[in-house]
C-alpha cells in the first residue's frame, strides 16, 4: 500500500523533472534562435520570454507552496488510563 506522502513525493519529483525538461527544451530553442536571431521574428522573441516567464512563475509557486512542509495534526483522543 502507497501512504500518502510517497503519492505526494513522487508527484513532486515527476513535477521537477518535467519542469527541468521544460526548461531545457526552452534553453535549446532559445539557443537556435540566437544562432538566427537577425532571421527571428519579434513574435518568437516574445514566445521565448513568455515561455521564461511562465517557467519561473510555476517554479516559484511550487516552491512557495511546498515551502513550510509538512503540519501534523494529533486529533486522536487522549488514553485515559485508570
């Protein structure tokens, strides 16, 4: 059986991974355009920096959400012992 902090480990590590192939892929395409870049069209370059920005925003938000860990909450009743 799979406890719930192994589903949201994994979750987390398959969403790094694929913002860092994301990010990658960006720096490849950026990379061929500026070996063109006189050929580049001005709604590449803006593709290219809306591609930048919405990574580091997604970036940030994943960390900010995951930034204070984990809370864990007691709400079993207390023994009593007689």
């Amino acid at each position: 059986m799979q406890q719930a902090w192994d589903k949201q480990n994994n979750f987390l590590k398959a969403q790094a991974r694929a913002q860092g192939e994301l990010r990658s892929m960006i720096r490849q395409y950026d990379e061929m355009l500026h070996k063109n870049w006189d050929v580049c069209s001005e709604e590449q370059k803006a593709r290219i920096e809306l591609m930048r920005l919405r990574t580091a925003k997604l970036s940030q938000e994943s960390a900010e959400e995951y930034e204070d860990g984990v809370e864990i909450v007691n709400d079993a009743p207390e023994e009593t012992t007689g």
